[in-house]
C-alpha cells in the first residue's frame, strides 16, 4: 500500500488542531498526557533499537551450526514468545529482585519489552535469512568468504530488505507494548490517561486522544518503514 | 531466593488454576466474538461500496496502532456512561473482541484473495449460483490458508488476557497479583502463572501445526 505520509498527517493535524479548538477543556489534562507521551517515547525509543539488536543476533543464532547457540537461541525464543509481556514484565521487576538483581522501573521495562519483542523478530529474521536463495549461500562458499563477509555483505542485506515490513509491524506491535509499562510504576500515555480520567471524568477526550496520539506514533512507524523499504530496495536490492 | 513448594501447591496453585479457566473462557469468547466482527469488517472492505471499504480500511488501520489497554481502559469507563452496565468479564470480552476483530478481517481477506482468480471465473462460466460458488469453490479452498493464521491469533489473544488482570477480571495474573498483595511473596506467584502461559501457549502453537499438517495433507489427497 503506498500512500503518501503527507496525505496522513496533514488531516490528521488539522483533525486534532479542530479538536482542541473544540474542546476548551482538554487543557486541564493534555499536560499530564504530554508527560506521559514522553515517557512512553523514552521508553520506546531505545527499546525499538535494542530489540533490532537482539532479533539479528538471535535470529542468527536460531540458524547457527553450532549446537549449543542454536540451542540458546531457540530457548529465548520459544521461552519470550511464549509468556505475555505483562507477565514478563512483573517477574522482571518483582521476583527478580528476589534472586539478588534489582532492576530499576525503566530498565525493567526497557528489558521486558525489547526481549519479548526481539524474540518475535527474531523469528522474523531467521524466515528472512531462509528466504534469502539457496545458491547466494553456495556462492559464499565456493568464493571461500569469511563468515564476517558471507553475512555482513551478501546474506544479511538481502535478508533485511525481505525482513523490513514484518519488522515494520512488530515494531508497532512493540509501542503498543509500551501501554504496559505501568504495571512496573512507569507512568507513560495510557497510565497518564487512566488517572486524568479518575481526576476530570472526561472520559470520550481523553481516550479519544489517547487513541489519536498512539495512531500517529503508529503511522510514523509505518511511514518510516516504507520509507526503508524504498531506500533498501534502490542501494541493496539484488533486482 | 527462597522457594517454598508447599506454600506452591496449598496456596498459589488452587487459587490460580481457576482463573486459569477464567482465562481460556475470555479467550475463547472474545475470539469468537473477533471471528464474528471480523467477518463483517472483510465483507465491508471487500464492498463495491467505495465509502463502505474506505470506512473498514480505515477502521482496520486504526486499531492495529492502538493498545489493546487503551480498548480496554474506554469501555470498561465509556459503557457505564452511556448505561451500559457490564461486569468487567465481558467487559474484557468485549475489548478483546473488538481489538482482535481488525486481524481476524486482514487474515480472512488474505486467505479470500489466495484463491486464484481462475476459480471465480470457472464458477461463474459453469452458471453456479452465489451460494454454491462460496460453499463448494471459494471456501473450501479459502480456509486452509487461513487456519494457521488465525490459530496464531489465537494464541497471541491468550497471551493478552493478563491486560484484562487491569481492570479486576478475576484471570491469571489477577489472582497471581492477589496473593502477592496478601502474602509479599512475588516469586512463586508470578513464577507460576509465567510457567503456566509458557507450557499452554507451546501446547497449542504444537497443535495448530498439527492440524496445519493435517489439513495440507487431505488437501494433497483431494488433488
């Protein structure tokens, strides 16, 4: 599906400049929400980059010959795709401390949710290597290349240009994961939303506004990612 | 740390083994209620109704971006409003249903558009009526794709029913949070519960491939 990102945002601007402009009232809650927004993107931001890493490292690791990081690989995966986030979450920041590590609120929800996350996209990876032909692989191997060289330049950028709309989508997925993160204290949009609630009773501004904000992050995901798909397939794609 | 079995098996387990229930009964439900909304939203998005399609398309588009907790937080404090008085159960159902519907209706649709083109038009040559041309031709072929797709979906709404433990459905991690608040004890708890999503979702994802399997093969035969 193209469509253009300016068609989206622009509407959508003026949607909720309207918006304001007609509910006098949101001023009494938008700066409790502009806070959580924050948190919410602090909290995204670095998860989004942490579970790219860890998706190409376990994704490769799931294909690996050898037995033991194979055997790793497929634990994480099978063990964070498994359990729900929230779960995860919990267990992070409550039973961990038990077993002597006590993390903080944010880095608990940093980890919960990039190691749940990664563990998707791992799987995403490991399809994407797959689909990657057979004969680039023997090609790396008759040219004798170095298991740096046969993944860093000829495997891997073939397999991410397969790879980005499916990461483009678990990466929605994983902002959407961020309204969990106040199950650990965090108090990020949703939560933010919950308690202006309690206090103003507007109810239909608030969620609609919170709806309106996530929808946008959203888009600015999407936007972004057709817009890797673009670049990768004009430098890095074979056809 | 300190595991305690017996405080395992005399507390923890008899009280989470029913919301265990509770949890495989929101599941299911609210999985039933998506399959049925999203039948509907595929049909409105397949329209010839331009307008009608925009609509479904557009309504698709905005709850993928949206958090399931968001669903959940608006009906559970929207409907008393309008005097709409539900009990947080099917309040979650509800939520779930809702929020699981736009996936059901992209997955059906895919599976729709994979049957070939070729087969529409044979049916039409052959003078089938409507009724016959889904029932005998577009469906049979249409729902082994769509099987593992949806039996996925499942799965990821039964590893989202600990969000409804927010608004005091009496599930899992409900329970789990409820014994923790009774006795400050967090690790075998939420250790549980955890071990529990982990052993049931590896179950059923081992099931869905069976019957993946199973349904490719009587396909193979019927060819």
């Amino acid at each position: 599906m193209t469509r253009s990102p300016i068609a989206i945002l622009v509407p959508l601007a003026f949607m909720a400049g309207l918006y304001f402009a007609v509910f006098s009232p949101v001023s009494q809650f938008l700066p409790a929400l502009l806070k959580g927004l924050t948190v919410t993107v602090s909290v995204a931001v670095p998860s989004i980059l942490f579970t790219y890493v860890i998706s190409i490292a376990a994704g490769l690791g799931r294909l690996s010959t050898v037995l033991p990081l194979r055997w790793l690989s497929a634990v994480y995966i099978e063990v964070f795709r498994g359990v729900s986030l929230l779960v995860i979450l919990f267990w992070l920041y409550f039973v961990l401390p038990e077993f002597g590590l006590t993390l903080s609120a944010y880095t608990a929800a940093f980890l919960g949710i990039s190691l749940n996350a990664g563990a998707y996209g791992a799987e995403i990876v490991r399809g994407a290597v797959q689909a990657v032909p057979r004969g680039q692989f023997e090609a790396c191997v008759t040219l004798n290349l170095t298991l740096w060289h046969k993944y860093g330049r000829i495997i891997l950028p073939q397999a991410l240009v397969i790879a980005v709309p499916a990461m483009t989508n678990m990466t929605i997925e994983l902002l959407k994961g961020t309204a969990l993160v106040s199950a650990v204290t965090l108090v990020d949009l949703t939560a933010a939303g919950v308690r202006q609630n309690q206090l103003t009773y507007q109810t239909v501004e608030i969620f609609s506004a919170l709806a309106l904000v996530y929808f946008c992050l959203a888009q600015v995901i999407r936007v972004s990612g057709t817009q890797l798909e673009q670049v990768f397939n004009r430098h890095l794609g074979a056809q | 740390m300190d595991w305690r079995w017996d405080f395992t098996f005399d507390t923890v387990m008899p009280r989470i083994l029913p919301g265990l229930w509770v949890t495989i009964e929101v599941t299911f439900l609210s999985f039933a209620l998506s399959l049925f909304l999203g039948l509907f939203l595929m049909i409105a998005k397949r329209s010839k109704i331009r307008a009608l399609s925009l609509i479904a398309g557009e309504f698709i588009e905005f709850m993928r971006g949206m958090p399931l907790l968001v669903v959940i937080f608006f009906l559970f404090f929207m409907l008393p409003e309008v005097d709409i008085f539900l009990a947080p159960f099917w309040t979650g159902v509800l939520a779930m249903g809702i929020y699981n519907a736009a996936p059901a209706a992209e997955i059906m649709r895919g599976g729709l558009q994979a049957v070939p083109k070729g087969q529409w038009e044979a049916a039409h040559v052959l003078n089938y009526s409507t009724f016959r041309t889904w029932r005998h031709i577009i469906l049979p072929q249409a729902i082994g794709p769509v099987v593992p797709g949806l039996g996925n979906l499942l799965i990821l709404a039964f590893k989202e029913t600990p969000l409804l433990s927010f608004v005091a459905v009496p599930e899992m991690l409900d329970a789990a949070k409820r014994i923790t608040s009774e006795t400050y004890r967090f690790t075998e708890p939420l250790t549980v519960v955890g071990i529990l999503f982990l052993i049931l979702s590896l179950g059923s994802a081992l099931l869905i491939r069976l019957v993946e399997r199973h349904m490719l093969r009587e396909y193979h035969h019927a060819k």
